[in-house]
C-alpha cells in the first residue's frame, strides 16, 4: 500500500482521527499543533527563522 514509511506517516497525519474531533475531522497533525503549549510553538518558530 505505501512504498516507504515516509508516505505512511504523511497518510496517517493528514486524515481524520476517531479519538479526536470528528466534527471538525481533526487530523493527528492539527492536534498536535492545537495542543502544543504557545511558549514551544513560538520557540520553534525562532529556532527555525535563525
């Protein structure tokens, strides 16, 4: 079905998951971005602009 792992986690991340919001058809990714603390998110960001 997926020729490499990569193509996997893309496919799971990105498609709705049943233990998470089904009315909106949250995805694992968007979950993780929702429950990140703001503190790590705009560290990320500095770390990744330079």
């Amino acid at each position: 079905m997926f020729e490499i792992f990569e193509e996997f986690i893309d496919w799971y991340n990105h498609r709705p998951h049943g233990s998470l919001n089904l009315r909106r058809a949250e995805t694992p990714e968007m979950a993780f971005w929702r429950k990140m603390p703001e503190e790590y998110y705009y560290g990320l960001a500095v770390k990744s602009l330079g």
